[in-house]
C-alpha cells in the first residue's frame, strides 16, 4: 500500500512507463507496472517526471528588487554593485523576507526546491543575515535553502567585511564565500582566497566564491583556489561560481588550469543568464561572450552546475525562477544542442547542482525522498526545449504545487485544432 503512486511516467535517464510508490515521503518503489494499492494516483500519461531543479547560485537578499533606488543605467556588474551599495542602507528585515518568500513562492510553482543563496555581509548591521535566516526557516518544509556569507564590497576592500563574515557564520550561514577579483589588487585577491578557505578549512565548512567575473584574462584566482583547496584538504567542498575569465584565457594556460581544477575536485557553477548579459561589456565589436568553457570544464570530469543568479534585481532586469531558462540560454551560449548535451544541460540544473550543495536523499531512488516534479514534456531534451508548465511538483510525498497544462484551442478557417506543444515532433513524410 503506497500513499501516491505516480504511473507510467517516463525519467530523466530515458526509461518510460516506470510507477513511482511512495510511502511515508520517500519513495519505496520505482519499475514498471507496479502492482499494489495506493491512497493517491496520479496518471503521469508518459510524460517527464523529474527530480526538482536545484539552483546553486543565486542572491536571494537582492531577489525583486529592480529599480531600487534606481535602474542600472549602464547595465554593468559594477553599476549593480554600486546600485545595491546605494540600496543597502535602505534594507529592512520585513521588506527582505517578504520579497524572498514572494520569489520563493514562483520557485515552488517552477519545481526549483533547493536554492544556495549568497547574502550580503558588507553592512555590520547584518540585516540581510537575519532575514534570509528568518526566510530559510521558514520555507524549510519545502525548500532546501543554504546561505553564503558573501562580502560584496571585497573581504579585504569592505571596510567591515572580516568581522561580519565570521558574525554571519556564528549566526547559522552555511558556507564561506568571497569574491577575490573584487578586492584591490590581485596580491589582495590571492590572500583573500587563502584567508576564507581557512576560515572553512577550521569550521568544517563549503566554500562557494564568485570568482574571476569579468573578461580579464588576468584574471587567475580559480588558479589560486584550487590550490588552496588542495592545500587545506576541501577537496570536493569547493566550488568557483561563474569563472568567466576562463572565456578570455590563453588556452596553453587553461590545458594547466583545468587539471589543477580537476585535481581540486572542483566544483563549477557558470551563471549562463546573467554572464550573457554581463561579460563582454567593455568590448565593441567583436564582443565576447564570456561564459566559462562549460564543454572543456565537463569534458574534463568536473562537476559542473548551473545557477541562475539574478531575478528583477540590481543587476538583471529579467529572470522567471526557472532553471530551465539558464539550461535553454547555455544551449546557445556554448553552442552545445545535441542529444547528450542537452542531457548533461539538465544533470547541470538536477542533479549536478544537487551534488554541489550536498542534499541527501535527492534523487529519484528507492529510499530518496520523494521530491520531484511532473512536467508537460517528453523528456529531458523536450523539458529544456520547451520550458513546460510543472504540472505537479512534488515534496515529500504531497503535491505543493499544480499548474494546468498549456494547451491552446484555436479557431481557424474550416477547422479547430488543439495545440499541446508536448505533441510535437519532427514530421517525415516521405
Ligand atoms: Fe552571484
């Protein structure tokens, strides 16, 4: 007797009419044709059933946002830094977690039920901190959220920023984040990585640092955190978020760099939405595209995770909470559209990320939670194609969200079709 039985769904790993029971919020049965009874059944009708979309990185304290004090004119990421300076001061704790919960709200509906989000610790007041802890606790029923302690202004160049950041992880952050190519200088860059890997290294702690965020192929601080991370034993509990000079590297440097990286273990998290819309800003023409070497980065055996960073904040003015966009945008950005890219594009926003941030249970296993999402798609490829309504999203057994399928009934000369965009497929008449 199960709970919920989902029938003839078909996975992310390809296999089709596969009955998923679950009992007691886990799922204790997945294979063909199950035979048993179950107080629920959800008809899946052949249809993707997913593990939910995780986002490794993302700033949950700046989310919704836009326009606050004022638009980013030049569209820059040092504008944004800048812009959000000016809004800082102004933050308070009701407005931070009302516009976190809001944003949390669209990610459920989107099947997005894991977020690492950075925070803020550049103001000693530390409002962020305690908000988006006040947040975390409270979506903690259906949403996985791990916190970053983030110095925006620099580690080093914050005037506050070495105080607070050890504050914030005394308060109950997660993980230890820096953003070395923000401080003064390189030497400062190089120090703060080895700085913040100790403070890791000492508290038993993840390290996620944005690191290299610009087009300067000088820009060589993921050489620096590898090796620290090799030096204090992180191997695997390291992770370099966007990494977007890589992009502009010479490539005898990066045939060096990604061994290193390698030997790290690790851990990668380009931002596809916002570095399309960030990097390349000082170039005319032609402009690069900036996003880090995302095919090499794979074919090397990295863990490679993608994160959508920004929605309707300082530094983006777009962002719909759905990490299938980022996995759309990175199959135009690398050039990357086949078959097994697009099946790596959604480990890269499922299970990679999963990886990344350490959940346990996630995945759909005999013994995992039952967490996952139904989409209006065939498979993977299909899901990244068509960004489809999430159906039914799924956490620990119950169904937290339902979203009515997209199809269209249209009136046209002498006939009525009806449109389901999940029916589409190649036509070959000959
Ligand atoms: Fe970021």
């Amino acid at each position: 007797m199960f709970d919920l039985l989902i029938q003839n769904a078909t996975l992310p790993d390809g296999r089709k009419g596969i009955d998923i029971g679950i009992r007691d919020g886990a799922i204790a049965a997945i294979e063909p044709a199950l035979d048993a009874q179950a107080g629920e059944v959800i008809d899946a009708k052949g249809l993707l059933v997913s593990p939910p979309f995780v986002d490794p990185h993302f700033h949950m304290d700046a989310t919704l946002s836009l326009g606050l004090p004022r638009m980013n004119v030049s569209g820059t990421l040092l504008e944004g830094i800048g812009l959000w300076g000016e809004l800082r001061p102004m933050l308070t704790h009701e407005a931070l977690v009302e516009r976190a919960m809001r944003y949390c709200d669209l990610a459920v509906s989107k099947g997005l039920l894991a977020i690492r989000s950075h925070v803020d610790v550049s103001d000693p007041r530390l409002v962020t901190v305690e908000a988006m802890l006040d947040v975390r606790e409270q979506v903690a029923p259906y949403i996985d959220l791990q916190l970053v302690a983030f110095p925006q202004d620099g580690y080093y160049r914050g005037p506050d920023a070495q105080s607070a950041l050890e504050r914030a992880l005394d308060m109950g952050v997660d993980i230890v984040g820096g953003i070395p190519h923000f401080e003064r200088t390189m030497a400062d860059g190089a120090r703060s990585v080895e700085a913040l890997c100790r403070i890791a290294a000492d508290r038993g702690l993840m390290v996620d640092m944005h690191c290299d965020e610009s087009d300067d192929p000088m820009s060589r601080h993921v050489e620096t955190l590898a090796q620290q991370t090799v030096h204090f034993g992180l191997q695997g509990r390291v992770a370099g978020s966007h990494l977007t000079s890589m992009h502009s590297m010479d490539n005898y440097y990066v045939s060096k760099l990604i061994p290193l990286m390698a030997e790290a273990d690790l851990r990668v998290i380009p931002n596809p939405l916002i570095n399309m819309m960030l990097q390349g800003r000082h170039d005319t023409y032609p402009k690069r595209r900036g996003l880090t070497r995302i095919e090499q980065l794979m074919q090397a055996g990295l863990t490679v995770g993608f994160g959508q960073d920004c929605v309707l904040d300082p530094w983006y003015s777009m962002g719909s909470g759905d990490l299938l966009d980022v996995a759309h945008m990175a199959v135009h950005a690398t050039q990357m559209g086949s078959g097994a890219d697009k099946t790596a594009f959604f480990e890269a926003v499922t299970t990679n990320s999963a990886k990344i941030m350490g959940l346990e249970g996630y995945g759909l296993e005999v013994g995992c939670h039952a967490d996952m999402v139904l989409l209006q798609a065939k498979d993977t490829a299909e899901a990244i194609r068509l960004r489809p309504a999430r159906l039914k999203v799924i956490r620990r057994g119950k169904v937290i969200s339902q979203t009515a399928p997209a199809i269209s009934q249209l009136s046209l000369e002498g006939r009525s079709p009806t449109v389901d965009p999940s029916d589409y497929a190649p036509l070959h008449p000959f």
